[in-house]
C-alpha cells in the first residue's frame, strides 16, 4: 500500500505550502487537487461551456491530458500556473466542483497520483473521498479574515491587484458552496487531526504535521510483520 497524507481545508489555511514543503522533506509526490477544479473550470471558461453543464464540461475533461507537471499546470500546450490563480477561476472550480460528474471525471486523475515513496495530497475531499485509507489525515482551519490576508498577500506577490474586502467576499461566498454542496461538502475526516492555524506562522504548522508524520510513519514500520 502506498503511504498517503491528506491535506484538506478551505481556502487560505495554507494547505498548498504545508503540503508542498512536506512531499519535499519526504520525497514524495504532490497533488493539488484544487489546480485540477481550476484547470477544469478555466478550460470551460476558454470554450464558453456554461459552469453547469456537466455532460460538456465532462467531454472537455475526457479530452485533456494530465495538466500537472511537476510545480506547473498545463492547459491546451500553455503554462497556466499563474492564471489559475485568480480569485475568479477559484470561484468558477468551486460552481464546477458542485457538480458530481466533474467531481467523477476528476477521481481517476486523483487516484493515479499516488506512486511509490508515497503522496501528499491537499484539497477539500482528500481524506474523506478520494483517498479515505490515508495513513494520516490533517485539516487545517483559520478565521476568515486571516484566511482572506493570507490569500490576498500570496496574490500580491504573484502580481495579482484584489482588495482585502473582495477577497474576503469571495472566499467567504466559496467556503459556503463549498461546506454546503450535496457532494463531497468540505468536512473534516472523521479521523483527521485538526489544527486551527489562525495564530499559527507556516513553520509552527508545518512542525505540528510533520511530527505527526513522522510518528504515523514510524507506527507503520513497527506495525509490520
Ligand atoms: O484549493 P483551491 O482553492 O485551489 O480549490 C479551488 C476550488 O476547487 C475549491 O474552492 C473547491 O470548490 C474545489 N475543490 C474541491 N475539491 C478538492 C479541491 C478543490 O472541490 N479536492
């Protein structure tokens, strides 16, 4: 069996960065899940299909090739890690990600990142759906406000210009489709360890995962006929 962390929370609690620094301490593979909804819901915008027409938005899916390589996101032959970044196609992956037959066309994509060493993987639904036999399941937590000042600086610094009161607006409206959806509602697992980081720096998070890592890991080794 693959060893798998899931990394689910909402918005803004700093799940890429931890999830990412973790793969990169371990030497695993990383999924973020969220690039796949944003690429999907940006492939839909390019083509005009209307974000609740899943049997089109599903042909255009088929269609794709895997879009992430490596750090980047591929869409039709062009690099567009930087523009899935924008506040409006997260909005538009959360209308998409409400619909089960995205939510069924993105499973496979999931499913096959996980390759030895093992993966981490962030998201929404990671340790409930996509992967609910990880070895570790952590979900991170914040206020909305910090949430929305973490988000705004990590898009200043891609060069993006949205305003504190936009950015809480929007991610507040998402984080409420995205609890509130018949399907995969963003929840915590059962047996995830919860961590609310509203007053927690990226280190002091990352310590707190990784020790709890590390000490499921070792568990795993010692388990073993
Ligand atoms: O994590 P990120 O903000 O990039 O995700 C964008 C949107 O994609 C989320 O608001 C959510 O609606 C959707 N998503 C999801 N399940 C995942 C990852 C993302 O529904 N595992």
């Amino acid at each position: 069996m693959i060893p798998i962390i899931t990394i689910d929370g909402p918005s803004g609690t700093g799940k890429g960065t931890i999830a990412k620094r973790l793969a990169q301490k371990l030497r695993w593979s990383l999924l973020d899940s969220g690039a796949l909804y944003r690429v999907a819901a940006l492939a839909a915008l390019r083509q005009r299909i209307p974000l609740d027409a899943a049997e089109a938005l599903v042909e255009r899916l088929r269609a794709l090739p895997f879009p992430l390589k490596g750090d980047q996101v591929w869409l039709d032959g062009e690099d567009v890690s930087q523009e899935i970044r924008q506040e409006a196609i997260g909005t538009a992956a959360s209308q998409i990600a409400a619909l089960p037959e995205v939510r069924q066309a993105l499973l496979d994509w999931q499913r096959q990142a996980a390759q030895p060493p093992g993966l981490v993987a962030d998201g929404r639904d990671m340790g409930t759906l996509v992967f609910p036999h990880a070895l570790l399941k952590i979900f991170l937590t914040a206020s909305l406000e910090e949430r929305a000042k973490r988000r705004l600086k990590q898009l200043k610094e891609k060069g993006f210009d949205d305003s504190l009161a936009g950015i809480l607006q929007e991610i507040g409206a998402r984080d409420l489709q995205d609890q509130s959806r018949l399907i995969a509602p963003l929840r915590p697992a059962t047996d995830a360890l919860v961590i609310d980081t509203t007053h927690l720096d990226v280190d002091e998070v990352f310590l707190q995962v990784y020790e709890a890592a590390v000490q499921r890991l070792s568990e795993k080794i010692h388990r073993r006929p």
